[in-house]
C-alpha cells in the first residue's frame, strides 16, 4: 500500500444479497478506482446502508481498494421489518430486504407488542394471538436492542403486527418499515394541525395582493388529492401575455420548530404509491386549508410575469396573495378542450379562451427552452389499475398530453424566476442543481449508440485505452471530455424521435446523466440548460420549496437572511437523501406488485423489445404491459450463445444468429422470483410456437 493512500475510510456500505459489501466513501480518496471491497467475513456488526469506518486491507496498483469494517459510525435500520419465524421454541425475524442477512433474535418475553406499541393492524384476515407462536408467518417490525457482535445475532422486540403477507396492502407498509419512511405523525403535530382554522381569517389577508376575481384554476391528474398550483394567463393590449403562477403558502402554516415544521424537516417529501400517498403534512392542510381547492379562498406565495412572444420576461412580481380557484380542471379535460372535444368545451365554456391561450404561451416557453438546449425526455412511468377490491389488474404506460406540457413550462419558469430573484437579492438559499455528466458514462453511452449508427457528437470524447506497465498489465486510462452541453443530448433525441430504438436510446441517454439534487451552492441545471433553478412550486410535498418559500418570506418582509450556510448545506443533503428514498420506495413497491401480477401468468407469450444485452443474456420490455425481465444464455436453445462486447449483441456460436437491442422477439415467462423480485423468459422461435 503507498504511503499516500489512506488506511481507513468512511462511507456508506451497500451490502449485496449474497453476503459481501461496498464501501462508498465520503470523500473521494488519492489513487482509489471505485468502492471499497468488503468480503463477508470482514462487515462484523455492519449492514446494509450503515455509515462506517473501513480499514484498508489492500490497496492494488489498479487503484482497487478492499477492506475490512473496525467501527460502525450509524446505523440505518433502528427497525427490521420482516417475516415471524418459530424455530425450536426460540423466535426470530427474518429481514424483508435480503440485503439485512442476519435473522433477528426475539426473546419471548418480547414477542408480543405493548398496547402502547402496537398502533394498528394492517391486515384484514389478522388473526388474534396471545402466544408468540400465533405469530408464525406474519409480518411484524421490529426494534433492534442490541446489535450483533461477531458470530452473534442481533437481539430485538416486535413493536407491530402488520398480518399475513397476502393480505392487501401490507406490501405497502413492508416497503414503509423497510426504507424506514415517517409514516405517523406525532400526537403534538397532528393537535398543532387540529386548531389551524379550516377556513381563510379576515387577519389572514394583511399586505396581501387579492386575485380572488380572477378564473384561476388548477390542472392535476384525475386522482390528485392535494393541489400546490394555480395558473392565469391572459394576453395583454401590448400583445404580451401575463402570466399568473400562484403557489399554496404554506410557509403562512408551518414555521421553522414547530411541531409540524420538524415533522416536515424529517420527512423532506411526501411519498406517492400506486393506491396511497404518505404526505408530508397532515390532511388538515395537506388536502385542506393549504390545498388550492375550487371555490374556496387560500393563500398563496404568486409570481406575476409579463412574457413577449419571443418568451421573454418583460416585467416580473412576486407577491404574497390570495385565490379562489375558479375550477378543479384535469389534464384529461384540458386536453380534451383544445382537441375541440364539443361536450368537454361546452362544459367548461369560460375557460375555453383561457386556455387556449395557455397553449400559445406554453408553446413559445418550450420554443425558447429548446433554443438554448434544454433536454425533454419524455419517458413514460408505470400506471397501475385496480379493480373494485383493490386488485392489480393491470400495468401499462402512463399517457401525457399538452396540458401537462402546459404546467410544466409554467412551472419551469416560476421556478427560474424566483431562484434569479433570490440570488440577484444575495440571499442563501437552496438550489436544485444539475451538474455535467461524467466523461466514462458518456463514453458508455456512445459505445452502445455507435451500434444504431448515431452519435452525441461531443468534440474531445476520447476512448478508453490501454497501457503497458512494467509488469505487463494493461491499466485503462480515463476518458476526457472536452466540451459537452445539453444541446449534444438535445440533437439526438430529436434525431432518433420515432425510430424503433427511440426508447431505448433515450432511457440509455438518461442514465448517461448525473442525479438532479439540491444544494446550498447554485451549480446551474444542466438538463434544462438553465444557469439558476431552485424548486418553489410545491411546498406541500416538498420540503425545499417550503425552505425557498421562507427565504422568499424574509426577502418580501425586507428581513436579513436567516439560514446559515452551514445549515442549509445539511437541509439540502437531508432532501436530497429522503427523495432518493422515496424513488427508492416507490420503485420497490411498483416492482413488487408486477412480479404479484405475473406470478399467475407463468407459460404465458408475449411479444418484447430487446432492452438490453449482457453477457449472462438479455433484458426484454413486455410490448403490451410495463414489464422487463431476463432471458438467459443458458436458456437460448441451438448449442452454445456467447456476447460480443464490440457489437453488443448475443450471438449463436454455430448457427450466428443474433439478439440485439431494439430486436422484437416473442418471450414466454418461465420463472417468477418473488424473493429477488425478478422475471425468467425465454425466447419463442417461430418453428417452437403453438399452432
């Protein structure tokens, strides 16, 4: 080991299914080529996702690093959610999440939860027990008391019953308890929520600028139950148009200590599952005085905005306010209207005007991002279906339309109008920031587009490339990158716009890309080509845009800042880390109930694009339902298969036949993985299929 390299590094371990472990450090470490290797036998008391010093036990001349765990520094799991097990007379529970590979002891004095303990029961069929070996099989969660020294199991205590794995919606609250989301408010933040007044107070209105005689509306999906944001657009003598933003105030509700405000500051963001949300806020405002529903008074934080025709901004203000939202309009609606659905325009024949000039002003918005090289991936999410007994029926792609082009340019611009106010003011703040992809993953990417003959067309962009070391060992050396802006992703995506790999390429194009975050530091939004962009437009779900609100509040009221650096700098690492949970979650839960949905449908065909290739196989993407799965190279009849990293292709070693990415192939599912949460397929030939 150099006597540079470090000997102990600090991070975040990742534990893999089958037992060992990578450190992720801190702080990038001198000479180090990716994580910390950890062997099984070296993690001691450590899993997975806790923060941890690691000892260097090698540090090779490829830069890799492997180590061995000598101090836990915190823990990420307080709770382990997980299956009851009865074995011999001793109990434990077995962790949901495959990646906690040590069952947890449960003395029996501590099997069964307190009343104080046990809030509820999930589960509609949940038996009564009064002995811990009625709780064989079921869900539970459990606290940890002692953690596990070498050779040991942690000790713990069941503080929930949550029922029978099958049962509906325990999925749900599994996924809750392992990605440990705050799911219950505490008693002193739900009576806090209790005595806000349901209803706007005459005291409410002072130093507020009044748009209550304006037809306001909102545009959400059908099943939205909270509303951030309301929009007016009218067009002007001049032939400009105003543009009216308006933005629950919640900030007016929830101030910085108070009991809601801490909860907030935990959660960082609600969490939205396919048949049921865990708010940030409690409902009293969440869904109530500060949700912008029809027909009712509420307050707003509002940007005002003249916009020429060439989108840009001519005169700006942003006010405290308040509404009435004229109408609960839906993106179904909207886009039923300027589609010249008759019965859908008659219904709403005072907004029919308003707008159609909301897609006049959208479209010279999206016209002037596309100008300066703003990316729009337009990516279809996961929609979910449910029959009248909540059972999954089926899964598919998600539709967009102009109306929601319409809210987002809206909101792109409230949102870039007010981060340029608050830094123009030289106030602290919190920025959402986008930086400029790595070198290696956008040489990735060009490898993989090169197959379909198309290019980024970044100037500097040279090839990994192997060098000689006195010992015969080829070492790559790092990609550099000279010039890359979002314009290079801009062009392709517009080039590959309706050819069959579109897809592909734009999702492959989109993991090429660094993770949008927030931070204290204004580093610009690559993405959207945007030299300042913070979020304000949805305080309710969203703790930065509460946090913006504030520092908007101060600048409005002619206060000093009040954040300090250093604090901010914690905040926007904190909601950086509870959105990556609640993708994490979120994402989960979706996967979960496809594999639930397709365990019926083993043997079934399926038509599939070629998503992916590997040397182990290829990722086919059902054509008709939302859904990827593995077909094996073992599983590929006609002799041996083998992966060529040059093409990227699997290939037939005798006959040469190929499966490449962008193939359509037919696929039958052969194996349902629940624990893994994985699908088997294998391909249909056409001399193999029915008659």
């Amino acid at each position: 080991m150099s006597r540079r390299s470090p000997t102990r590094v600090s991070g975040r371990l990742q534990v893999h299914r089958d037992g060992y472990a990578f450190l992720i450090a801190e702080r990038p470490v001198p000479g180090m080529e990716g994580d910390v290797f950890i062997p099984e036998r070296a993690l001691g008391s450590a899993m997975n996702g806790d923060r941890a010093t690691v000892a260097l036990t090698r540090f090779g001349r490829d830069g890799r690093a492997e180590g061995r765990v000598v101090k836990v520094l915190s823990r990420a799991h307080p709770t382990i959610v997980g299956t009851f097990r009865v074995m011999r007379h001793h109990f434990y529970v077995e962790p949901s999440d495959a990646r906690v590979r040590t069952w947890i002891r449960i003395p029996a004095e501590l099997a069964l939860p307190p009343d104080d303990l046990q809030q509820d029961r999930i589960g509609a069929t949940l038996p009564d027990y009064s002995q811990p070996e009625d709780l064989d099989g079921l869900i539970v969660n459990a606290e940890i008391l002692e953690f596990a020294e070498r050779g040991e199991q942690p000790t713990g205590r069941v503080i929930e019953v949550l029922g029978r794995p099958d049962d509906f919606g325990v999925d749900v609250e599994i996924v809750i308890r392992k990605h440990h989301i705050p799911h219950r408010f505490p008693g002193e933040a739900l009576e806090q929520a209790r005595k806000i007044p349901a209803v706007i107070r005459r005291q409410d209105l002072g130093g507020r600028r009044d748009f209550r005689g304006y037809d306001t509306v909102t545009i959400d999906g059908a099943t939205a139950r909270d509303f951030d944001d309301a929009v007016w657009v009218n067009r002007l003598e001049s032939g400009n148009f105003a543009l009216h933003v308006h933005i629950a105030d919640v900030s007016h509700y929830v101030s910085p200590g108070s009991p809601i405000g801490r909860e907030a500051e935990i959660r960082g963001n609600s969490v939205y599952f396919p048949d049921r949300a865990v708010p940030m806020l409690p409902l009293e405002l969440s869904t109530g005085i500060c949700s912008l529903n029809p027909q009712v008074d509420r307050l707003t934080m509002s940007v005002v905005l003249e916009i020429n025709h060439r989108g840009q901004i001519v005169s700006q203000e942003i006010t405290r306010g308040v509404i009435r939202s004229a109408e609960r309009m839906t993106y179904a609606d909207v886009h039923l209207i300027l589609d010249g659905d008759d019965a859908v325009r008659e219904r709403y024949a005072p907004l029919v005007e308003r707008f159609e000039m909301m897609r006049e002003l959208a479209l010279i918005l999206n016209r002037l991002r596309t100008r300066r090289g703003s990316i729009d991936f337009d990516l279809p999410e996961p929609l979910i279906e449910f029959d009248e007994f909540g059972e999954m029926v089926s899964i598919g792609r998600s539709s967009r339309n102009f109306a929601h082009r319409i809210i987002e340019e809206f909101m792109l611009i409230a949102n870039e109008t007010v981060a340029t106010h608050i830094e123009e003011a030289g106030f602290e703040s919190i920025y959402r920031i986008h930086e400029p992809p790595d070198p290696k993953r956008v040489l990735d990417f060009e490898e993989i587009a090169a197959v379909f003959g198309v290019s980024l067309g970044v100037r500097g962009l040279q090839a990994r490339h192997s060098t000689q070391t006195g010992r015969g060992r080829g070492d790559e050396s790092p990609p550099q990158l000279i010039d890359i802006t979002p314009r290079h992703y801009q062009k392709l995506i517009k080039k590959v716009e309706g050819r069959p790999e579109e897809r592909i390429l734009t999702y492959l194009m989109l993991r090429s890309l660094k993770q949008a975050r927030y931070s204290e530091n204004n580093r610009g939004h690559f993405a959207l080509a945007s030299p300042t962009y913070t979020h304000f437009t949805s305080p309710i779900r969203r703790y930065p845009d509460l946090i913006v609100h504030r520092v908007l509040g101060t600048l409005l009221d002619h206060q000093p800042a009040g954040l300090h650096p250093a604090k901010l700098q914690k905040l926007a690492a904190h909601c950086s880390e509870t959105e990556r949970r609640a993708e994490d979650a979120e994402r989960e839960l979706v996967e979960w109930k496809k594999i639930n949905f397709m365990a019926s449908r083993l043997g079934d065909e399926f038509p599939a694009l070629v998503v992916n290739t590997t040397p182990f196989g290829f990722f086919v993407e059902l054509e008709d339902l939302f859904i990827e799965g593995l077909v094996a190279l073992d599983t590929l009849p006609g002799g041996l298969w083998s992966y060529n990293e040059a093409t990227r292709k699997i290939v037939a070693n005798r006959s040469r036949r190929t499966f490449a990415i962008g193939d359509r192939v037919t696929v039958c599912l052969d194996r349902v993985d629940p624990v893994e949460r994985k699908l088997g397929f294998s391909v249909v030939f056409p001399e193999r299929k029915k008659t």
